[in-house]
C-alpha cells in the first residue's frame, strides 16, 4: 500500500513538474515575442532557465510528507505561484509554510557542514551558527503542528469507531479500514507505538527526531538520483 500511494505522489508530482517546464517555455515565448533583436531570438531559443534540481528537491518534500506523515507541504505548488507576476501587495507578502522548510533544511545542512569539521571553537562562532538555532525552533515548530493535526484525526476516527459499533456491522467497516489508513505511514506507526508504550518510553522528541532522520536521509538522496 505505501509503494502504490509512493507511486501515486511521484506521478502527481511529474504531472506538476511537466506543467511547471511548460509554463517556463510559454513565458519565454511571450517574453521575446515582444523583442526584435537578435538577443531576445537567441534567448527564446534558449527558452527560460529552471533549476531542476531545486524542483525535484520540492518534490520530494513534497512526497516525504504526503507518505511519511500525511502532511502536504504543497512545496511545488507554492514555488508556482512564487514565479507567477504578483499584481498585489498582500500577494507578495506572502510566504508559505511549504518554503520555509526547505530553506530551514539548507540552514541546517550548512551548519552541518561546519560542525562535522569539529574546528577548536565555540560552536557559536561557526558560521551560520544563528541560522542553525532559529531553523531548529522554527522545525521542532513544523513537527509539533504535524503531531498535533495526526493526533487530532487519530482522535476523530477512534470517536467514529465507537459510535459505529452501536449502529449496523456494515457501516464500521469503513470507519475501521480508515483507521487502518491513517496508521500506514511513519508517523502514524509511531503514534499508535507511543499509545501502547506511553509516552515515558516513546516521547514526542524521540517522534520528532525520526521524522527529522526522514527528511534529511530521503530529500537529497532522492531528489539529487531524480536529478
């Protein structure tokens, strides 16, 4: 089941890709057709620039979370709108969630980077050092709201199991297989563990750092094989 809905993002996500290459040619299209000199030719020739490997980077973000927590992090669709013309003020202020992570992640990465060094010096005097501390807390922030909306809906559905054992055999079927969906990713199996165990054997931080080995061992493998 997870390879069949695996499958189904990375399909989803090449259909998105395919509309983004698309979009970039036509705008290079448009752009030129209004110039007349031989470096706009050569230019729509050439066609607009798009960093591939920063698209299958948000693509894959965007499948580790759909598979591995239900979470949409809608990472390309944001990029999307980001490259349409901005006709609004509140438009451009906007920022979401999806490109905070990723740009948390580079701050962490380059960090990484410094540390793994192991230089003779404070770690405060590292370069990126700030960066790193902040993208942390801005992190265990994402996880905690991602904990929060799991916990929720696995609360929803058991809700709904016990008030279809009072009403038709039939009906509860469908409210147990739901069930049995929500528990089929990373962190759903993680939450049903730590509802077992209690929370004194499996902590919500120990959660958070396996979701956290998620993202960081699968974004750059797969998106750079991809790439």
């Amino acid at each position: 089941d997870y390879l069949k809905q695996l499958d189904s993002f990375f399909v989803s996500s090449a259909d998105q890709l395919a509309s983004i290459s698309t979009q970039a040619a036509t705008a290079a299209s448009s752009s030129n057709g209004n110039t007349s000199s031989k470096a706009g030719s050569a230019a729509s020739a050439a066609g607009a620039a798009v960093d591939m490997q920063r698209l299958f980077r948000l693509m894959t973000l965007d499948t580790i979370g759909l598979t591995s927590m239900k979470h949409d992090f809608a990472a390309l669709q944001s990029w999307q709108q980001q490259q349409q013309p901005r006709h609004s003020g509140g438009a451009a202020g906007q920022h979401s969630q999806a490109v905070d992570v990723e740009q948390l992640l580079s701050d962490l990465n380059a960090a990484f980077l410094w540390q793994s060094l192991m230089l003779p010096l404070p770690r405060s005097w590292l370069p990126g050092w700030k960066a790193y501390v902040t993208a942390c807390k801005q992190l265990d922030r994402i996880i905690q709201v991602i904990l929060a909306g799991r916990r929720a809906t696995r609360s929803g559905i058991s809700s709904n199991a016990s008030s279809s054992h009072r009403q038709a055999s039939g009906s509860s079927v469908s409210s147990n297989a739901t069930a049995v969906q929500q528990k089929q990713d990373l962190v759903g199996y993680l939450l049903q563990a730590q509802q077992q165990q209690g929370t004194d054997a499996i902590t919500d931080t120990m959660i958070g750092d396996e979701i956290k080995t998620m993202m960081f061992g699968s974004l750059d493998t797969s998106s750079f094989t991809l790439a």
